[in-house]
C-alpha cells in the first residue's frame, strides 16, 4: 500500500492528545467510611472496574477515529502487482482513440468507435480533476496539440468523426512524445491507445520503441467476428469505349471476412443512372470477379460507379471511376511509297474518332510527330536524321510507331534504329512479285491479348480464306509476333518500347505484295493498333498513389492546375514534363480538417476550363479488417514492459483493471467509513454503556 500524500501522516501525532487527556484527566476521590462497609465496598470495586473499561474504551474509538480521518487524508492506494510508483515528475495522460474508417465495424449494435468513446469517458472520470491531459487521433488536428481538461475532451469526442487519414502506431507515438517532449521531456506520461489494431495499417510493430519515460496502454476495440467487401480493381474488355457499342467492365471484389458471402448484388451506374446489374459469391479472404455489359449513348467523359449494400462498414461501398468514350485519337501518316488505293488513309479520315493527318516522308515538322498518338510510316526506306530523332524522342516518352518497308529498305538504316529496341537479325528476303510465291497468312493466335475482343468467338475457325502476301523483310529478337506466315516467318511484329510499342510490317502495304489490305483482318488490326495507342488515362486513381500522369498536349508552361469538387478545392505539388503533367496529392496531414479529401470525381481545372476529371478512391488498406490480437501484441512487446495490452476492450472492467494494475485501487473511502463507525461507536458507549 501506498499514501499519494505521505505527508499528511505527520498528523497521527495528533493521537497522543486523547491518549494524554485519558492518562491524566481522573477523578481525585475521597474515602468515607462507614460502619459496616463490606456491601459497599464490593460496589464501589465493581463500578470503578466498570468506568476503567469505558474510559478505555472510548480513548480507543476517539484514537482509531483520528487515525482513520488522517489516513484518508493521506489518500492510500493498493497496488495489485506490486507497482512502485515513478519517482519522475508526473507528465501528460495521452488518449489515442483511431477513427479511421475501419472502425465503422459493429459488435453488439454499437460502432467500434462508439464503444471506444464511452470506455474514454470513463477513463476520463479517473482524471476528472486533472488538467494534464492530451487527446489524438487520425486527423491529427492542431486543436489537439495542447494539453487541456477532461471536460473539454469530452466535449471534442461528441463531435468527432470518421477520418480518411491511417495511421501506423508509430506515427501515433511520435506524436505523443512530442507533446509530451514539449510539456515536460523529463516526465513520467501514460498513453492510452484505443484501436482495432488492423495488420495493414498499423505499421511495422516491430520497430516501435517506447520510451523509458512512457508507459503505454494498449486496449483493443474489436470482436471475434468481422466482415466486409470491397472493389480492388476494375477494367474493360476494350480499352477503347466507342458510344454505342457494347464493352464490358470487369470488377475484382475481396472479401475480407471469415464468412462466404452468397450472391451479393451489384450495380453499375453512369452518369447516376443504374446501367446494368451483376452478382458474386465470395469464399472467406477470397475474391471473384464480376462482370457488366454496358452501352454509353455519348461521346465524352462519363462518371460512373460500382455499387453494393455492404453492412455495416459502408465507406468502401462505393468505388468510383471514369468512362472516356470515343477519346480523340491522333495519328499522323508519313509515307515514302503510299499504296495508290490509301488504305490507311481511308480507313482513319472516315471515321470521326481519329485526328488524321498525312505527309511525305520527305516533307514534315518533326514536331507533329510529338502531337500524335500513332505515328504510321508506310513504304520508307530508310530511317534516318531528324525522322529518327524524332521517332526515337517519341518512342521514349511512350509513343507508338508502325513501320513498313518500301520495295527496296536500306536494311543498315532499319536495323540501326530497331536495333535499340530488341530487334535484330534484319535482312532482305525479297525476290520476285509473283502471285503463286504468295504464302497464306495464318490465323491469328486466339490467346494473343492483341487481338482480344476484336473478333467474335468463333470467327477464325473455318475460314473461307486467309490474306496471302510475300515477305520483303525478315527478322528476330524480341518482338511478338502478331501475324505470321504459314511457314513461321514474321508477317507483323510488335515490340514493346517503355510505355510504347513498335509494329513492324516486313512487306508494303501494296496489292501487289499481297492482298493484307484488301483483306478482313486488315480493318480490326489497324483500329486496335489505335486504340492501344490512345493516351487514356487510368479509370480510377488512389489517394495513396505518389504520382498521377496525365497526358497534355497544349499544356501551358508555369500554369497553376487546381483539383476541386463540390466540397474543396486544393492545388497539388505539380510538374510538367514534355507533354505530362505529373501530380503529386497532398497528405492528409497537410490539410485542414475540413479539407479532408473524400471518395468521388474530382476536376482538374486551369483558367476556369476542365481539362480532366478524375476517379479518385480510398486504399485498400482499411478495407482490409484482419486484426493484431491481444496475444499477438503481447509476444511482439515481450520485451517492453513498458507497454501494457488489455485483452479487449469489452472483456470485464478496462478502467478497474487500468486501476488497481496501474493508478492502484483508493482505499481513502474505506478508511474514512471506518473513521464514522468509529466515531458513532464513540457516540454509543458515552450514551449506552452506563
């Protein structure tokens, strides 16, 4: 046992005062006798035995009452296991209650949070007359740097809410003892860390080091049972969304529970409107991928999302991404021998979907090259000054280039520049233009993701006929082969170049070398040729992604881009790259509380125009609601016994536990009833024992 005022004990000194007054305070009496004096003096020998134990009595009821009146006044605390109190001068009792978005989950009807808030307002009422107290959480607001009262962090828990922000235990300590560093650095603190402890986002626990100073509570606020889903990924069959043609857009949904969840709907809405339907069983930590076919009647971005009802955490039920249909494609043409019928000229100029531009090779601004999408050179024969140049800046930053040779390719001039690029062994295997020398081209492989989607099940087999065609160029390395001749030599390549792609072609694109471009495989090549060359930018960012790219061709130099919606609007850490605008999203604690960034569409905004609008989600991370158990934390901080871990927050009594192990069990209400017992027992013998 130990006294909080040790000091105040100086008053048992105070007990001698009854024990004097009792000593020295008798009677002097008289003897008188009598005549026959043996009846009197058996009753005078009885009542003074009588009166000895009264007074006896008494001075022990008056001592034991001031003892027990003192000893309260010392306030007496017992330590259940023994625990000395610090020497060190008292710091700061830090409260770290997580908010994240995880703590949506329920058990007992109640939120994670919501149980957490009221085990805080208890622990609370131990420190009610404390003015050293400190209050964290995931928003790490200014508000709660300070130290302040137990009736203010009460007030600030009845407007607290969910916060968009994770943080590791060790960002949460760091900014404890800062507080704590700044009150008092040689102080004893206590934190108190109420959380579900989640694997994904609390950090590496194994690096946490807790000062010597510090002394840590760790009280898990979680249940046996959880579970939830969420949307990890979402894309199409065809990248390239034309309006009015069918896609489908494939959803990975993970279920992060320890129960199968049986064929949970989902909806996909564009532009508000629910556009299609689907449906997934997903086995315990595991996922499925569900499927919707959808239409998109216009041209332009659309706003769309996957939707589901998943209780009770809800944060994650929605995952937002943006649809680009029938995005603008440029392709520039460079031709030295261009075919006389123009195939590829016909094919892009008709159709509003290309930007199409033609030139002679001869006669071109190397800059048009750096504004196009695809860049065709058909029939040259060699590739050489400012045309390689630009070819090969174009190519770096993540252009596409298809080649095809002229009748007579100086082979040096093409292997020197596709050579950089993996493909070797060019020679010219030309010979003669004779129709009979035509090989029949094979069908394409169905596996190749070239050509998924382009044709419908069941096309190649049976074909009535194949395109024939002669080989002018022949080579090896590392392209993939798209199209091939029936003996195996390389009709159409593709090699990949950084974000970029090289088609190369080993005849012209002339009847005469084979009827390819007359054929019905020559249309859906060269439309997805284009449409894998479309700079689209991805459905759907994550606000934890360093680095977002969007492409920008008439970007301004020194222009200032603002990401707004509805609710805020921010300007984020931004360069100019070439063409590429890179973006850099704020951390969370770098913005205000009320600038908290929230799942949905975002625009991206210069001189009052939209340029973009973005999908932007919440990480995984939170969705993922596997825990660190209360043993768990145990074996990992075995060797800090500076850190206490709880079983659980709704196991038994925390605050009494946090009691009578930590602060000790106050026992001055006991010793003050005992000081009224004895006080009233004074009182019963001066008025009952006569």
């Amino acid at each position: 046992m130990q006294f909080l005022f040790p000091g105040i004990l100086w008053a048992l000194a105070a007990l001698a005062i009854p024990l004097v007054v009792h000593l020295f305070n008798f009677r002097r009496t008289k003897k008188v006798y009598f005549s026959n004096v043996a009846l009197l003096k058996a009753v005078e020998t009885k009542s003074a035995s009588f009166r000895k134990l009264k007074r006896w009595l008494i001075m022990a009821a008056r001592m034991l009452f001031l003892a027990c009146l003192v000893i309260a006044f010392a306030q007496p605390v017992f330590y259940k296991n023994k625990i000395t109190p610090s020497t060190k001068p008292v710091g700061i009792n830090g409260i770290y209650l997580d908010n994240s978005l995880s703590m949506q989950n329920t058990t007992d009807n109640k939120r994670f949070l919501d149980h957490a808030i009221i085990k805080i307002d208890e622990l609370l009422s131990i420190f009610n007359r404390s003015s050293n107290l400190q209050l964290t959480t995931n928003d790490f607001d200014s508000q709660d740097q300070f130290i302040t009262s137990a009736k203010k962090i009460k007030d600030r828990l009845t407007t607290l809410d969910f916060s968009e922000s994770p943080r590791t235990l060790e960002q949460v300590y760091k900014r404890q003892h800062d507080i704590a560093s700044k009150h008092n650095p040689s102080a004893s603190n206590d934190f108190f860390w109420f959380s579900d402890f989640q694997k994904s986002t609390v950090g590496s626990l194994q690096s946490l080091k807790i000062d010597s100073n510090d002394k840590v509570h760790l009280i898990p606020v979680n249940a046996a049972a959880y579970q939830n889903v969420f949307v990890d990924s979402v894309w199409l069959s065809m990248p390239l969304i034309r309006e009015m043609q069918n896609n489908t857009l494939y959803v990975k949904v993970f279920n992060s529970g320890n129960k199968k969840v049986d064929k949970l709907p989902l909806k996909l809405y564009i532009d508000d409107i629910q556009s299609s339907t689907s449906s997934v069983s997903i086995e315990a930590n595991g996922y499925q991928v569900a499927s919707f076919t959808f239409t998109v009647k216009d041209r332009g971005i659309h706003q769309a999302k996957v939707s589901f009802d998943d209780q009770p955490i809800v944060f994650d039920n929605e995952y937002f991404f943006v649809l680009n249909a029938s995005p603008t494609i440029r392709i520039l043409h460079l031709y030295g021998q261009r075919s006389p019928q123009n195939y590829l000229g016909k094919m892009y100029a008709n159709d509003s979907l290309f930007n199409y531009s033609s030139f002679s090779v001869q006669n071109f601004d190397p800059g048009q090259v750096q504004n196009a999408d695809l860049v065709l050179l058909e029939g040259v024969s060699n590739i050489e000054g400012e045309l390689k140049s630009a070819l090969q800046t174009f190519l770096t930053a993540g252009g596409n280039v298809f080649v095809s040779p002229s009748e007579n390719p100086v082979v040096g001039s093409f292997q020197g520049f596709l050579s950089g690029y993996g493909i070797s062994g060019l020679q010219n295997v030309f010979e003669n233009v004779n129709p009979e020398n035509f090989i029949d081209i094979a069908e394409p492989e169905k596996s190749s993701p070239f050509f998924e989607g382009v044709f419908e099940s069941g096309t190649f087999n049976g074909m009535v006929s194949l395109p024939r065609g002669n080989q002018v160029l022949s080579w090896g390395g590392a392209a993939e082969k798209l199209l091939s001749f029936r003996n195996g030599q390389v009709f159409l390549s593709k090699t990949k170049v950084g974000d970029g792609n090289i088609y190369l072609m080993s005849a012209p694109l002339m009847s005469k070398f084979g009827n390819f471009a007359e054929h019905a495989f020559f249309v859906p090549t060269f439309y997805r040729m284009a449409s894998l060359s479309s700079k689209s930018e991805k459905l759907a960012y994550s606000f934890e992604d360093s680095d977002l790219q969007f492409y920008l061709p008439n970007a301004p130099k020194n222009a200032t881009y603002i990401l707004k919606n509805e609710k805020m609007e921010i300007i984020p850490t931004q360069r100019l790259i070439g063409k590429t605008l890179h973006l850099t999203l704020p951390k969370p604690s770098e913005l205000g509380n009320k600038n908290q960034f929230k799942a949905g569409f975002y625009d991206l905004v210069i001189n009052g125009k939209v340029e973009k609008t973005l999908a932007l989600n919440h990480d995984n991370m939170e969705s993922r609601l596997e825990i660190v158990s209360a043993d768990e934390l145990r074996k990992i901080f075995e060797n800090q016994p500076n850190i206490e871990v709880y079983n659980n927050i709704f196991d038994g009594e925390f605050i009494e536990a946090f009691r009578d192990t930590s602060l000790g069990k106050p026992l001055w209400k006991y010793f003050l009833i005992a000081a009224l017992l004895f006080l009233l027992a004074e009182i019963a013998l001066v008025r009952l024992m006569k």
